[in-house]
C-alpha cells in the first residue's frame, strides 16, 4: 500500500515517484505513515485504496476506507499539515 500512496496518480508521468519522494524529503508532505495513523484512529474500518496527488502547489493524500455496514468513505486530507480536507460516503446496501 505504501507504494501505491508514494506516486501521485499521474499516470503518464515517470517522474511522479521521485517527485513524491523530493517533497517527502523536503518536508512539503507528512509520511504515509502519520495519515495512515489518522485514519486508523478516527475512521476505523479497512483501508482499501491510498492516493497521493499533486494539485497545483498543494498535495492531497486521498484514502478509500471500507466501515463496518458496506460504507466506503473517501478522505482526502492536506498532505502538509495532515488536516482532513474532505470527506464523502457511499453505501452500496
């Protein structure tokens, strides 16, 4: 999982990787890690997807996680500061 949230989803890019791993380094995004404790804590259920995009200046982690009931919420949260930007659900029952 961890790779797939190292690259932003720039498919077509080959440098998104690095570009994510500089901004890391640089201190401009929070680890993996620290989001991922965020959401284990607040919104527990299984972690289906994790994205890493870049919008303009701004990178946004975006986690899909699946809650107990069928719920799958989609969180994005700003890749600086780890504040949740956003939250929407989807029920399929």
């Amino acid at each position: 999982m961890a790779a797939l949230a190292a690259a932003p989803s720039h498919a077509g890019d080959g440098h998104d990787h690095d570009r994510a791993r500089q901004a890391l380094e640089a201190g401009e995004i929070l680890p993996l890690r620290t989001i991922l404790d965020r959401v284990e804590r607040d919104y527990p259920g299984r972690i289906m997807e994790v994205e890493l995009e870049q919008k303009g200046e701004r990178w946004i982690y975006e986690v899909k996680v699946l809650r107990t009931g069928g719920v799958l919420v989609k969180l994005k949260f700003d890749g600086r500061t780890g504040n949740v930007m956003g939250a929407g659900e989807r029920n399929d029952k």
